[in-house]
C-alpha cells in the first residue's frame, strides 16, 4: 500500500512542489549564515567577544557533524511529514530563543540544538528533492547545484540580511528566520501525503554514548582551535584541559568503533585509499575557503565597506560559483578525468590568491576585485561537488552513510582550523608589521612630519580646535598605521595559502590513481549538511 501511495497529493504540479521543497530548504541553509551575517553587530548586541560569536557557528556545525548518524535512525522510524514538522518546530522554538535572550550561556545550548534540528529538516528535504531524481544523470546534477547553493548561501545572507541589520537590533534576524520557516512548513504539510521516503525500521539500541562521545570531542576541538590563540595555546589550563579530553575522547570513539558490532561511524572507510584523498582536499579545500573571509575583512575594515555594498560585490563571486557548479556537474556527466578538473579549480585558486595579494592597497575602486571574485567563485564552484561525490564513490554501498558523516566531520575540522590559521597569523602577523611601522614613526622623518600636517590640516578645516586636530592628527597616523599592518598580514597569509595551492596541484598531477573511481549516486549519498 506504501508503495502505491505518492508522496504527493496528486493535484499539486511539480512546480508547486519543487517550490515548497526550496520554501523548506532556504531557511536551513541560511541559519548557519545567521552568525556570519554580521559578527560585529551580534557580538555588541549579545555583549560578547567576536570569538563567541565564531564558536557559535562552530557549536551549530559540530552539533550537525555529530548528529548526522544518529539522525538517519530517527529518519528510518518517523513518518516524513511529521519528522520534518518535528525538526521545524525545534528550529523556531530556538530561533525565539536566540530572539528573547542575551546570556552567552543560553544562546550557545541554542545554537547547539539548532543544529541539530538543522540536519533533520536538511534531511528531509533533500531526501524529497532526489526521490524526484530518477536516474543517475539527474542525481549527479542535483547535488552539484545544491553544494552550489551552500557556496553562495554566505554572500545571499549577507545581501538579504544588511537592511535588516541596518534598520534594527541584531536579534531581529532571528525572528525573520521564524516567519521564514512558516509558509514552507504549512505548505508541505498540505501536499504532502503521510508516507514514509523509506521502509520503517524499530528505534531500538540507539547508540547514544558514541554519539555523545564524537560530539563532544568535536565541540572540544572547535574550542581549542577557536579560543587557542587566545589563550596562549597549551600555557592556559583550559586549553590543555580540553586538549587532553578531545585526545581521550578519541582514543574512546577509536577503540569504541572497534569493538562494535554495528560502529556509529565506521572505520572501515579508512581502508580506501581514494576516500581518504579526497576527504583530505575537502579539508584543503575548506582552508582555502575560509581564507576568503581575509578578503572581505579586507574590504570592510580597509575599504570601509559596508554590509549592503559588500554583498553586492559578492554577487561577482556567486556568479562564478554559479559557472563553476554547471560546468564541474557537465564534467562528472561526461565521466572525465577528475585529476584535470581539480587540477584547473585549484589553479584559479591560486590565480586569485596571487592576485588579491598584488591589489591589497588602502584605497582601491571596487571593479578592480570583480574578476578576481569571479575566478575565485570558478575555483570552488570547480572543486566542492566532485570532491564530495567521488569521496562517497570511494567506498562500497554499505560503507555510504559512514562516508558521509566522516566527510562532514573533515569539512567540519577545515572550517575551523581555517578560523585558527587567521586567527593565529592575524595576531601574530599584524602585531609584527604593526611594531615594525610604528619603529619607524618619528618627528625627524619628514614623511611623517608632512603626514601629519596633512591630517591636522584636514582636520582643522572641519572647524576642530587647534589643539585637538594635532590628537585627531595622531590618532589618524596610528590607524593609519594599524591598516597598513592588516594589509601587510592579508598578503603574508595569502603568499602562504599560494605556496601551499602549488604543493596541491603538484601532487594531484603526479597521482594518476585518482581516476579509478566510478562515480555512482545511486547506492552512496552525500550528507545533506547546510554547510
């Protein structure tokens, strides 16, 4: 009877369908770019560091990362129309959460649960796109057009998220998340059939201690990698702390997987030598990904940017995102060599890296960046979808769920050491070139004599007192001083991610094997993660 039963009722068209399911979709994928919408704005609004306001967003991806394989057993017993009510009711009850309070305390338990919550309605909903998807062809496109959208879905929250930041409180965001997710939700509850997407299986011997296990070692981790620089790494008792608990926890979630009969994450996936290189330039891939966020610092704090203007220059960037996605899906259609087509994204990475390095200046005309963003956006768009599907491909069908969720825990483990690696040589980097500018600030170099007088000069013309333009004068020197080093740090920092993108593409063209995987959609799956 369940068989004959569709998913749909039959008087709803397939349009109307494919735009309740993106009614659904959109808000998952923009709650993780709530927190990146405007760090600055959430951290004074909360009364927080910017730091916390990062390990919110890290708390919301290990929250997800750790839930994924637990989430697939409550995905096997629930009825989808219900669960996905289930994981919308959560989203909002903890979206009115994060509206109503300001403790730190409050907010991240939130968050944690969001996440949560976020792979159930994630999974739902891409589980429904490709029960539409009936071969192959259409699979491989589908989920290079959805790994796509989570490369964009940054620069469109900023875009749709600006003039609500600019004409209220930060909180507000979240509130437009909770009418956000009330049409589609009402919506797929009236066309959809109560059915299940797959045969039901007893919610019995859920393995609650390992998924307690990985999900805190994979908070810890974030932690350390967020708060490490911070603190001074391993000389604060915090960080040691939970360095030796992520470090037992593994030993635990290791020696755990080992002994069961049916592991949590199998580690079985280890074995295959094409899965663990493409899971490892995921990682790479999210380094370099998370290094664009040097970029539009860059053009916030240098160029003065704000938040509206800067999402209208991203909108380069998703433009060539959009080039890349269609073009890397046509490739994998094709069956090419995956070897050239990373080969090629990780070249224009490079020739973005290399480039941004030669145009970062104090002042710059906003079209000089366009083609630098579009190469940039060509790059990933290239890279994201055919490393995920031919590190699933990697493996055999019963192996797939396991792949899945160790990829996300890589892409999960890259998004932060790519937050630790800025923070590490933001510190370190722009206090050096900060030092070494201010060194050579003296009242014998003329430069700086005539500098200063330019900055009283202008100052004074505004009608400012004498004696107050020299400390105006001063104070501009020294920022100017300041912007000088973080511009100085952008180039170190880009010159090191430049060197390490020559040593990747070297050692993808001389592993030939890599083109002996078959890429096969239709027994392995990749993690429907919004991130």
């Amino acid at each position: 009877m369940a068989n004959r039963t569709p998913i749909f009722k039959p008087w709803a068209s397939e349009w109307l369908i494919r735009i309740v399911i993106f009614l659904n979709l959109l808000p998952s994928m923009l709650m993780f770019g709530i927190s990146t919408a405007s760090g600055p704005n959430a951290a004074g609004y909360y009364g927080i560091e910017p730091a916390d306001v990062q390990y919110s967003m890290v708390l919301f991806y290990a929250s997800l990362a750790g839930f994924f394989a637990l989430e697939r057993r409550f995905f096997d017993f629930i009825a989808s129309k219900e669960y996905l009510v289930i994981g919308v009711i959560i989203q909002i009850v903890t979206s009115y959460g994060c509206y109503v309070t300001r403790d730190l305390y409050v907010l991240l338990p939130l968050r944690f649960i969001q996440g949560m919550a976020n792979c159930v309605t994630t999974s739902v909903c891409i589980t429904l796109v490709f029960s539409r998807l009936k071969n192959n062809r259409s699979r491989e496109i589908g989920y290079s057009l959805f790994y796509g959208v989570l490369l964009g879905i940054t620069a469109f929250t900023t875009l749709v998220t600006a003039p609500i930041i600019d004409a209220f409180d930060f909180n507000v965001l979240y509130k437009w998340m909770i009418f956000m997710y009330i049409p589609g939700a009402i919506l797929l509850v009236i066309i959809m059939n109560r059915i299940r997407l797959v045969r039901k299986f007893p919610l019995y011997q859920l393995d609650w201690a390992s998924y307690i296990v990985y999900t805190t070692m994979l908070c810890l981790l974030g932690y350390i990698l967020l708060y490490g620089q911070q603190y001074y790494w391993f000389s604060d008792d915090r960080i040691l702390m939970a360095g030796i608990a992520v470090i037992s926890l593994a030993v635990i979630h290791i020696v755990r997987q080992r002994s069961l009969k049916r592991p949590y994450l199998s580690l079985e996936v280890f074995k295959y030598r094409n899965y663990v290189i493409g899971v490892s330039l995921i990682l790479i891939l999210y380094i370099c990904r998370g290094a664009f966020n040097v970029t539009t610092n860059y053009f916030t704090t240098v160029l003065g940017m704000d938040p509206r203007h800067l999402s209208y220059i991203l909108l380069a960037n998703v433009g060539g995102i959009i080039f890349g996605v269609i073009y890397s899906s046509r490739w994998i259609l094709l069956k090419r060599s995956m070897r050239w087509l990373w080969m090629g994204g990780f070249s224009l990475l490079l020739i973005f890296h290399l480039w941004m390095h030669a145009l970062f200046a104090t002042q710059a005309d906003t079209p000089t960046f366009i083609v630098p963003l579009i190469l940039q956006g060509i790059g990933v768009g290239l890279l994201m979808a055919p490393m995920i599907i031919y590190a699933i491909s990697s493996v055999p069908p019963h192996l797939g769920g396991t792949a899945s969720a160790t990829g996300v825990l890589f892409r999960f483990t890259g998004f932060c050491i790519s937050i630790a690696l800025i923070n590490y040589f933001q510190l370190l980097s722009r206090k050096v070139h900060y030092n070494r500018f201010l060194d050579l600030v003296t009242s014998l170099d003329p430069l700086v004599t005539a500098k200063l007088v330019n900055y009283k000069t202008a100052v004074a013309a505004k009608g400012v007192p004498a004696d107050q333009a020299a400390k105006i004068a001063n104070g501009l020197l020294y920022r100017s001083a300041d912007l000088q080093a973080q511009i100085r740090y952008a180039m170190d920092y880009y010159y090191i991610i430049s060197c390490g993108l020559v040593v990747i593409i070297l050692l993808i063209a001389f592993a030939p094997y890599l083109n002996r995987t078959v890429i096969n959609l239709r027994n392995n799956q990749p993690a429907p993660a919004s991130y």
